[in-house]
C-alpha cells in the first residue's frame, strides 16, 4: 500500500479531487489517499495562520510522520499537482539512508506574485517540501508540539534533521514546477505552483488542458 497524503485547503477543493484521480489513475499498485484537512487535525495541531501563509496545510504537512505513528514511508503532496504516470515509480525510490527525499530545486521565482495574490519570495530550499517522501522512523523531532511552534524556514528547510545528509535527492521531474521551468513531456508529476488551472488567469498554463481532462471525467455522468 502506497500511503499518501495530500494538503487540503477549503479554496482549492477541486485541485484534491483532480490530483487524488490523477493518482489513482495511473497507479499500478493500491493508495492509501488522506486530506490533510485543518477540521480533522484540529485536536493535534493548532497553529495560527501566518499572513503570509498562502495555503492552509503550509506546516500541517509536517504532521505526517506523526499521523503515522512515525512508521512506515509516507508521501505528501501539495494539492495543485497533477500525476502524468505511475505513483509506484516514485515509490522504489524510496532509501532507507535519509529521513526525507524531495526535489532538490534551485531557483530564482519568474514572477513576485502567484495565486490568490500571495508573494512569491524566494528563499533557500524553495518548493522542496511541497513533494516530500518521509521516512517516518528518522522524523521523529517532528511532534505535534514543534510543529505548532517551529518557524517556518525550520521547518521548510528541515532544520529540524541532525544533518542535511538525511535529505535525498529525487529527479526534478516528481515536482516539475509549471510556469517555472520549460515544459517537460517527460515530467512524471507537475506543479502548478504559481497558480492553479481553476484560477483565472492561468487557465492556459502548461499541462492545464491534461488537468481539465481529468477534471471532466471527474464530473461527467452518463445517463
């Protein structure tokens, strides 16, 4: 069983249920699909929203580990993605050596801005958590009461490991950042990072005509 946890903001509903089938779709082995949803985490993690937080899972992505009883692989996703092949490649990459494996992105943001008028900043280690496979038993520093209390870049630039030794490094292609880099034929999952297809103005982003298709099957019932 692949486990799988996605962030869920009550602004982006659609955007879980698209990358949910995307993910089922092309799977060749059985998922395990969680919301990371603030209405049912609310007894384990009460952290205040940031102002310049741009989504509502931002740090209950880190409550991963401790979801699973810190065992097992798990993977998190932000939710404006979209799987273009099987979830299962990704998951024989997983490495006993480190704690966390992601996309290892460097890079300057094209644009200042991106969805719902969030600053785009740039800072060290950008987007590396916004695809993360965590290997629970080494995240241990991650309970409930640092998560609530950690900052931001200590938690987004895995200050919290004992060294950067832990973090391996997965093909840029499992978080191809649309928008950001050229578009990719081969990219395994993309990133809508700037904005999602369901928001206006970026209805004509790379890969958003493959969005839309899974979105309509999603939606089309047949009489």
């Amino acid at each position: 069983m692949i486990n799988i946890f996605i962030g869920y903001d009550e602004g982006e509903k659609i955007a879980y249920s698209v990358l949910s089938e995307s993910i089922r779709q092309h799977s060749s082995e059985p998922v395990s699909i969680t919301p990371l949803d603030l209405s049912t985490l609310r007894n384990h993690f009460q952290r205040k929203k940031q102002s310049n937080q741009s989504t509502e899972f931002a740090f209950s992505r880190f409550m991963v580990p401790y979801l699973c009883g810190y065992k097992g692989w798990a993977i998190f996703m932000d939710c404006d993605m979209l799987l273009r092949t099987d979830i299962n490649n990704l998951w024989k990459l997983r490495d006993d050596d480190y704690a966390v494996m992601c996309c290892k992105h460097d890079y300057k943001p094209n644009q200042n801005a991106k969805f719902r008028g969030a600053k785009n900043e740039p800072f060290p280690k950008k987007n590396w958590s916004s695809m993360m496979m965590m290997n629970n038993a080494k995240c241990k520093t991650l309970t409930p009461e640092f998560v609530n209390t950690a900052t931001g870049l200590e938690l987004h630039q895995f200050r919290w490991l004992e060294s950067e030794n832990l973090i391996g490094s997965l093909p840029l292609t499992w978080n191809w950042l649309v928008s950001e880099y050229d578009y990719n034929v081969k990219a395994d999952n993309v990133h809508f990072t700037l904005g999602g297809p369901y928001f206006k103005g970026y209805e004509k982003s790379d890969y958003a005509n493959e969005w839309f298709r899974v979105y309509d099957e999603l939606v089309k019932i047949d009489l």
